[in-house]
C-alpha cells in the first residue's frame, strides 16, 4: 500500500512539474496562466492583456519590454518560458535535415506467368471384391 501511495504521488509530482516548464504564449494566454509565471503577478498579466488588446498580437517577444511594468532584464529572465504565435522558438538553430537522393521511381514488377496446370490424375477404383454367399 505504501508503494502505491509514493507512486501516485510521484505522479502527482511529475504532472505539475510539466505545468511548470510549460512555454507560455503571450498573444493567446489568458491572465491566469501569465500570473502562474514566476515575476508577473495579477497586475502585470492584465497589464499584457492590455496591451495586447490595444496594439494587437505580439511580434515577439522583445515587445513585453513595451508592456508598463516590464524592463529588459525581466524580459530576458521570462524569455525561456514565453514565446508568441503559439510556437516556442528553438534554443538553438535546427539541425538541416539530410535529403535523400533522388532515385526513380521502380518499374511496377510484373506478376509470374502462371505455371501451366498439371493434368490432374484421379487414382483408380478398387476392384470390386466378390461376394461370399
């Protein structure tokens, strides 16, 4: 019982951890999942949903730094946790995926001829035996 009990907890435990390291949005997050990051309280999440409802979505995310309340070093301590347009920006540049060469198509193979029947042999049929009267 305690096994399950520490599992479950442990569950519980991962779950939030995943809530926790979750990028935010800034042009679709609603004001409590910007007052849920570490630095912007109530005040500042209604402060972005502001500005963002007066000058339309974000371009990026250097733009907070126009939100009232927000400076480059706070935007730079939020930047893992936000992005814009839904999408996180990668950390580092993508890794350019190897084409493969350009092979033509293979001719559709053709099914075998059908190997021509054997003539079927019937076995013969027993001689009749006499009957014993």
């Amino acid at each position: 019982m305690k096994k399950i009990i520490i599992a479950l907890f442990a569950m519980f435990l991962m779950t939030f951890a995943g809530f926790a390291a979750a990028v935010v949005d800034l042009n679709s997050a609603t004001a409590a999942e910007l007052d849920a990051l570490k630095g912007v309280g109530a005040a500042k999440a209604k402060a972005i949903i502001d500005y963002r409802d007066k000058n339309g979505p974000f371009k990026s995310v250097d733009e907070l730094a126009k939100v009232k309340g927000f400076g480059a070093k706070t935007v730079d301590k939020l930047r893992p946790e936000l992005t814009v347009g839904g999408a996180a920006a990668p950390a580092v540049a993508p890794v350019a995926k190897p084409t493969a060469p350009a092979v033509p198509p293979m001719a559709k193979p053709t099914a075998p001829a059908p190997a021509a029947a054997a003539p079927k042999t019937v076995a013969p049929a027993p001689a009749p035996v006499p009957l014993k009267k």
